[in-house]
C-alpha cells in the first residue's frame, strides 16, 4: 500500500439524535440506535386455539425512518412509526431486544 496517504478532509462526527425514532424514553441507552420489531397479528384455528402470525418485521431508525418488511421478504413498506405501521395493518407491535 505504498503511496497511500491518509485524507486531507477533516473528519466529520455525527451527533447522535436523542429525540429520533430510535429513542427510547424509558431506555436511553439505546437512543440512536436503530430498533428492531415484528407486526403480529392473533386469530383462531379450527379448534379455538390460538395463532399468531407474523406481518412484518420492521426497524425503526434514528432519525424517524421507519421500514417494514414482509416475511417472505417481498415488498419494503415506509412509515411514520412503528405505531402507524401497527394500525395500518391491523397487528399488535412487539420490540425485539
């Protein structure tokens, strides 16, 4: 790697965003990180027993970008909060730690 010199720009620092979608009052060690949850929805089988089926996975960013999946991996959706993606599609919101 000779005649490699470092970067003549100085760095740049990004200030983590305390108030983002990542934030978590009643956590705020994990204020800007990204969290991770599922979109559940709970029904009934044949025989009244309980189901529960995955909608989405989903990852709330820093920042207020909120993304969801489905789980088998086709189609990306976009929303206002993991709270709106759970109204919207019916389901129960669950963070995973």
């Amino acid at each position: 790697m000779d005649g490699i010199r470092g970067s003549e720009q100085p760095p740049v620092y990004h200030e983590r965003d305390p108030a983002g979608a990542g934030a978590d009052a009643a956590d705020p060690d994990r204020a800007g990180t990204a969290r991770l949850f599922m979109l559940v929805q709970e029904d009934t089988d044949d025989n009244d027993v309980p189901v529960r089926d995955v909608v989405a996975y989903g990852m709330a960013l820093p920042g207020g970008h909120v993304l969801t999946v489905h789980p088998s991996g086709r189609g990306i959706s976009n929303w206002r909060s993991p709270e709106s993606a759970s109204r919207r599609l019916d389901s129960e919101l669950v963070w995973l730690r």
